[in-house]
C-alpha cells in the first residue's frame, strides 16, 4: 500500500444565513480544502472562496485565506499540483482553480452541465483560459489507492474522493454533509439498519472502504470509526 499523506488547508470562511444553516442564528463556517500528496503526484481537492458577484459577498460576506498562501505552508507551489477534484463548482469550492489553469479537474459530467446551465455558481470560476476538464461519469480511479465516488444530495453532482493508504482509508466528504455530527447520525442509522431513518444510497459504497475517518469542507470536526478510535 502506498505511503499517502493528506494535509487541511484552510482558506477562510463565510457566514450562512440562519435560513439557510435551518439553525435559529447565522452560523460561521470554515472553508476547508485538501492536499493529497501520493507517490504519483500532488492533488488538491478543492480550491476555497473565489471572488463573488456584489449580491455573494453581501449575503455570505466571506473572509479568504489565499490559496497560493496556504500551498505555501506546505512547501507547495501552484505549478506543483497535478490534478484537481472539485466536490462540486459552487463559488466556495473552486474559487482557486483559475490558479491551476491547465491542471486536469476532475469534476462529474453532470455537475459540469449545471454549472454551465447559469444561475448556480460564478462563470467565471467555470470557463476561464487554460481551463481543462476530465468529466466523469460515476467512480473513477484516480491513483492507485485514490477513487472518486459519487455522493448526491447537495448537488446532483456532488463527489467525495476515498484515499487508501498504509494507515487506512480517510474520505474527504466535500459538502455531502455540512457538518460531521450529521454524517456520524447518518451512519448509525445505516449500521444499525433503521427502516425508518432514511440515508443516502451512496453511504452503503462509502462505509464499504472502511474509514478510518471523513473529513468535511464547511467543519473542522472529524468522524472517526472504531479502528481510528483504537489507534
């Protein structure tokens, strides 16, 4: 098993209305990608906030963390990243990857359809020059070790990216779930077989690998599974 190691990388955060967050007040959320150093190459899932138009920024008011920036705590520079997964094309996901023109962004066929359709994220974040995509069309094999899988709900064409390593297997959920209490519900549920509680059909194919843990884009918190808790 490949030697695998993943890093967070922070880029900011935004302000959810508390319509939108469904809590009785606004709620703060990080906004969280993830380098992916593995023997084939350097990958980055996720790009952070891109520049929105006047109505975005009035109604999140997001606070960015750049993201030539925070690769440059990591020892990385743009030009290092060799491949791109964005979880979905909202503007909070790939606001960076006009800084990775010309790197292969992984993104499902469908998400791309929509994002190109208008009034779902900012064109420009979408089509920009040297923009390269590899649209896919349900899991797809990145790297030995490295799957995409797909994980519906927030988008049609929301995807997750499951990486195995020597010391397990870590899930980076994107925003399939806001928050890691809401997977960890979820995943009892599915456990324990609960007719009455409905999850998603994708978890069934996530919990098949095994996680040792998820990790999400809008939560610090982590999920962990029995085997992470034993060490």
């Amino acid at each position: 098993m490949a030697r695998v190691d993943i890093r967070r990388l922070d880029l900011g955060y935004f302000v959810r209305s508390a319509a939108e967050a469904g809590t009785p007040h606004p709620r703060v959320e990080p906004v969280l990608a993830y380098l992916v150093r593995h023997p084939d190459g350097l990958l980055l899932f996720d790009t952070g906030v891109g520049e929105g138009d006047p109505g975005a920024e009035a109604r999140y008011r997001p606070r960015r963390r750049g993201l030539v920036e925070a690769l440059a705590a990591e020892g990385v520079r743009p030009e290092d990243v060799d491949v791109v997964v964005n979880c979905h094309l909202h503007f909070d996901h790939c606001g960076g990857n006009p800084l990775l023109a010309g790197r292969p962004v992984l993104v499902q066929r469908e998400e791309l359809a929509t994002a190109r359709a208008g009034d779902y994220t900012i064109d420009a974040l979408v089509d920009f020059p040297g923009a390269r995509y590899e649209e896919l069309d349900g899991e797809a094999e990145v790297w030995p070790g490295v799957r995409v899988v797909p994980t519906p709900g927030h988008t049609d064409g929301h995807q997750s990216l499951v990486v195995t390593g020597r010391r397990g297997t870590v899930v980076l959920a994107g925003q399939a779930y806001d928050c890691a209490s809401q997977y960890a519900s979820d995943e009892m549920a599915r456990a324990a077989g609960c007719p009455d509680v409905p999850v998603p059909e994708w978890l069934e194919r996530l919990a098949a690998f095994g996680p040792r843990r998820v990790l999400f884009a809008h939560d610090r918190s982590v999920w962990e599974g029995d085997a992470a808790a034993r060490g």
